[in-house]
C-alpha cells in the first residue's frame, strides 16, 4: 500500500493509516512508516520487556517487533497479520497488528483531542482521535510506546552533560510542542544549557498567534529562534513553518524542525519550506550546538 508522499508541503495534512487489533480502530502517521509486510516469525529475546515479541531480519538488517495488542492491554498477539515497519528517531521498528484498512487523508484541524471516552491503556499512548465515516480512529503515540519499553530511545540528556557549565542567556525563544513530557524536557534542558527565555507552546496554531502578535506591535525582537515539532494538533510544523517563511518580516527569524520524523523524504519537504536546520529528537545537544549558531550565542 502506496503513500501519495508528493502530498504538498505545509497545508496542515496528514495521511494517516488506519490499521485493527480485533474490532479496535487505530492510525499512524503514513510519514513514520517504511514498509508493511506480511508477520515473519521472530526469535524470542531473553529477559525482554513483555510488550517485545522478538526480532527477526526481512533482509540484512536486525529489526525488533513490538506486540501492540499487549501494549494496549488486550492480550498477546498470536502469529499471523501483519508487521508495520516504522522509521523514527533513527530507528526502524516493526509493530504487529492484525490487519490494515486503509489511508485516509486529514487536517491536523479535525483531530480531536483524547479524552474519557477510550480506555485508560489507550488514552495514555494516544495522541488524538479522528471522526471517520460510522468509526473512531485512535491515533497513537509510536514514540511514547517505544520510550516506554525502552527509556533511552528518548532525549539524549547525556549529551547536555558534555556541553559543561555555560552563562545565562536572554535570547528569547519560541517552541512548540505538543507532548507536554517533551515540552518540558526541552524547557528544562534549554535552561540547563543557559537559554533561559523560552515560551512554549502546545501546537503550531498557538505559537503562529503569539508570533503574529509580536509582529502586530512591533516586537518581533521577543522571538529570535523558533522551535518546532511537525506532528502537532490544530497547526502541524510543516505549516508553521510555512507560514512563518512565506512572510517578509519573520522569515528572517531562524526556525529549527526538531522532529522524530526528520527522515529524507521529511527533511526534503523542511527545506522545500525553508527551515533553517531540522534534527532528529534524541539530539538535544546538537540542538543546543545548532541554536547557540543561528543567534550567533557564546557557547
């Protein structure tokens, strides 16, 4: 199943595929996967997290299978169904699933937030709902599922530890970001690393108003670098970025994508939009690197 990846850049669209666990309806961003493929039998790894199946090798490479029937609570998986080959955070993994109906087209706009309505297994690794035909699609949260099972596939805070100690610095910065783990976790490791003046936002939409505000009243001065995930509700990164690029007095501002989807084909479509610099989101400290350069900060 083909993804139309020529999909234009910056409109506030996802293609999204719809998969099943049973009669339960799920989605993943079309943009975080490699391949589906039919399930291959895996090698059990001793001692593992109960939600790793195992791992096998499809051709050369060694790729680890994650059952998400268990990580939802609804059992363990039997062989048979499908693999959903994932690339993110620079690493390739595979997630059983029972069968895939489909891609489906949608706005960042009309993905609802989670709320009570799912269960507690599913809201906690979900990051939004989509209304489709007689059906809700339960949008998840692949990266949290991943840190979950194994913490050091998160941010590399280690690497904050290597920058040693720094002054303190005013350079104001905008982020958005809409994990509110990862917001703080880049709030926190921004101030660690001396940039103090950071306001963070929890979607695209949000940080576009506050930076149109600035430029409304003439203090465009109070943003001097913007961060920015692409996968966000209501305005995505691709967008933001957009829009910040396409205008005459904020394309001047530096705008970095931090992103567990900066893969080749999203890092053609960043810089089809302009952005200045994207990294991958466990390099919290080439963030810093990157920042301290395009505000010409001392480091």
């Amino acid at each position: 199943m083909e993804s139309k990846i020529l999909m234009e850049s910056g409109t506030n669209e996802l293609e999204v595929l719809e998969f099943r666990i049973d009669d339960h309806c799920y989605g993943i961003n079309v943009a975080k996967i490699k391949e589906i493929i039919i399930y291959q039998e895996v090698t059990p790894v001793p001692n593992a997290h109960p939600s790793i199946e195992g791992i096998f090798m499809p051709r050369d490479e060694m790729i680890t299978a994650i059952d998400l029937r268990n990580c939802l609570q609804r059992g363990t998986s039997k062989p048979g169904g499908l693999f959903i080959i994932t690339n993110f955070n620079k690493l390739d993994i595979a997630f059983h699933v029972d069968q895939v109906v489909g891609i489906h087209r949608v706005s960042w706009a009309d993905i609802i937030k989670p709320n009570a309505t799912i269960s507690k297994a599913e809201e906690s690794i979900s990051t939004g709902i989509i209304k489709f035909e007689d059906r809700l699609i339960i949008i998840l949260d692949f990266e949290k599922i991943v840190s979950d099972i194994n913490p050091n596939t998160g941010l590399n805070m280690d690497q904050l530890k290597e920058i040693g100690p720094r002054n303190r610095n005013e350079v104001p910065i905008v982020l958005a970001e809409d994990s509110q783990l990862l917001n703080k976790l880049i709030v926190d490791s921004l101030k660690k690393a001396g940039y103090d003046n950071v306001r963070h936002f929890e979607n695209g939409k949000l940080a576009y108003d506050y930076i149109k505000g600035c430029k409304e009243r003439g203090q465009l001065d109070k943003v001097k670098c913007i961060i920015t995930d692409i996968e966000m509700p209501i305005m995505d990164g691709h967008r933001l970025t957009k829009l910040i690029k396409s205008d005459d007095e904020t394309k001047v501002i530096p705008l970095i994508i931090f992103s567990s989807l900066v893969n080749e084909e999203m890092r053609k479509k960043g810089e089809a939009l302009g952005a200045d610099r994207q990294l991958s989101k466990p390099e919290i400290g080439n963030l810093v690197s990157v920042i301290d350069e395009l505000v010409n900060a001392d480091s």
